[in-house]
C-alpha cells in the first residue's frame, strides 16, 4: 500500500481486504510482501490482453509491454497511463522506487532502470497481484 494518508478512490477496511483477497494477495497488495520469484503462471502468459489490479480491476498493463527479463517476476516497461502510483521504498536497507494501483493503493512491485526501449524501465511486478484479461476476438 502506498502512503497510508493517501486516499484511493477504491477503499476498504482491512476486514474487507482480508475477506476478498487470498492470503497471498492480501500479503502483497496490503503488506508489501513478495512472491517467490517463478512461482507466478503469469509470468508465462503471452496472449494478448490486459493485466488487471486484482485488489480493484484497474487496467494496469497491456500484453504488448510484457518482456522476459529473466527475474522471476512478469515484468514490463511501461503501464497503461495513469495506471500506477509510485512511492519511495527504504526497506532492505536500500532505496527503490516501489509501484502501487493508482486506484486502490495496492503494493504491486518496484520499477528499475534497467528495462528495454522505449522507456528503459523495468516494471517488476508480482504475479498474485495481477489478473490477467485475454483479449477478446
């Protein structure tokens, strides 16, 4: 989660977070846990189509901005506009750029420097924190 005195359009207690996310989800979105790396079918998923927030919904990346970079977690290079907040991270004793739902406020990932053109960026993201929306036809 980010800052917890912004305020997301989506909001829940941590009762209702609890009731409608799993475990794992709940650990991620709302705690700032991390998924193994490899542990995530999503990390291999190549169809075309939309990754969505699985805490709101919110369209957060396209297929098409989908790499391997050889991590452990699905990582892209660029999220839909407006799609993402970012907050400064300084746990493990280090400094990140961390990446949350600009919607709900859920932990996601971390976005890097180290990503292919265009951007140049490395959106990792954990895999649980993602549902994936095949496109249609």
């Amino acid at each position: 989660m980010a800052d917890t005195k912004t305020q997301f359009p989506v909001t829940k207690s941590d009762e209702e977070w609890r009731r409608i996310l799993t475990p794992e989800q709940y650990d991620v979105l709302r705690e700032h846990g991390t998924e193994r790396p490899g542990s995530c079918a999503l990390l291999n998923e190549h169809r075309a189509g939309t990754f969505t927030c699985v805490g709101c919904g919110q369209p957060l990346f396209v297929a098409d901005r989908k790499f391997e970079s050889g991590t452990g977690w699905p990582s892209f290079f660029a999220p839909l506009e407006g799609a993402i907040g970012t907050s400064v991270d300084r746990s493990l004793f280090m400094t990140r750029t961390e990446v949350h739902c600009s919607r709900c406020g859920g932990h996601l990932g971390h976005v890097f420097p180290d990503g292919p053109p265009p951007t140049s960026l490395r959106y990792c993201i954990n895999g649980v924190a993602l549902n994936f929306e095949p496109r249609q036809g």
